[in-house]
C-alpha cells in the first residue's frame, strides 16, 4: 500500500504547486490589468480630485459673491425712486 501512498502524496505536491502558480499567475496578470489601466486613465487627461475640489471651491465662492452682489444691487435699486421722489 506504500505505493498507492506515494503516489497520492505526488498527486497533493503537483496540485499544491499548480495551485501555487495560479496564484502567480493571478498577481502578475492583475499588475498587469492596473497598469495599463492607470496608463489609459492618465492618457484620458482626466482631472484629479484636488483639481475638481478647488475648481468646484472656486464656483461656491463665484456663487456666493454674485449672491451678495445682486442683493447689494437690489438694496441699491430700491433707494433709487426714493432718491428721484425727493
């Protein structure tokens, strides 16, 4: 019965290293998938997110300066047929 043993014990080796290789294989195919997936991003000319955050702080701010210039436009409009009345 030793040879049966043995040859089960050859059979559990070759699939313990076939199964150590897909995991190989597996790493290596998935550092090749991101690379050339943070390739074609960076060709795409994509902004980043400090880029978008700033801009997007940027039209908060536009928005908020026009917002208080209307009103400031308003309050001066609003003095105007007084003025004109006296």
């Amino acid at each position: 019965m030793q040879g049966g043993n043995k040859i089960l014990d050859d059979f559990a080796r070759m699939m313990t290293d076939a199964a150590g290789m897909a995991q190989g294989v597996k790493r290596e195919a998935e550092g090749v998938f991101k690379s050339q997936f943070e390739r074609m991003i960076r060709d795409m000319d994509l902004v980043t997110r400090e880029e978008f955050e700033a801009v997007r702080d940027m039209a908060v701010k536009a928005r908020e300066e026009n917002d208080a210039l209307s009103a400031r436009l308003e309050a001066l409009e609003a003095r105007l047929p007084q003025a004109a009345g006296e």
